[in-house]
C-alpha cells in the first residue's frame, strides 16, 4: 500500500530518481520524484514511502540529498517513456 503522501504526485510526475547512501550496508535507497509543476518529492521506501522531503525545485532536492551525502544511480526514468 502506497502513503497517502505518494497520491499527491500519483498522476502528477515527469521523472523519478533512486539515490542512495553508499556508505551503510546494504546501502539505503531513497526514491525523488519530480512533479509537473517544478516540485520534488523524496519518499523513503523502508517506510512504506513515507515523504520524507519536498522543495519547489529540483536544485533544492539535490542539495539536500547531496547535503546528506546520497548519490544518484545512473539514470531517469521518464513518465512519458512509460505510456
């Protein structure tokens, strides 16, 4: 069951991101969606992805991400390359 948190972007989304914290074992991953509006959203998928973060831009999720030392995987996925 997703969170009520994860309906906000439901339909709403352009693009999704895993990071994750390299430096735990297994590492711990955090997934950033990026909203149609600009928005990002950062849930937590250990707790049933739970948001965990939002910002008015992109820049600003990266900056916090990067601020608690997170990496991006390689690559994006895009809503319109799943229709």
């Amino acid at each position: 069951m997703l969170s009520p948190e994860l309906d906000l972007v439901k339909d709403n989304w352009q693009f999704s991101e895993v990071w994750i914290d390299p430096a735990l074992s297994p590492p711990y991953l955090l997934l950033l969606l990026g909203a149609s509006d600009g928005r990002c959203h950062i849930y937590d998928p250990a707790e049933g992805y739970r948001l965990i973060f939002q910002s008015d831009n992109y820049d600003e999720a990266q900056f916090w991400l990067l601020e608690d030392e997170y990496e991006p995987l390689e690559g994006r996925l895009k809503a319109s390359e799943l229709i």
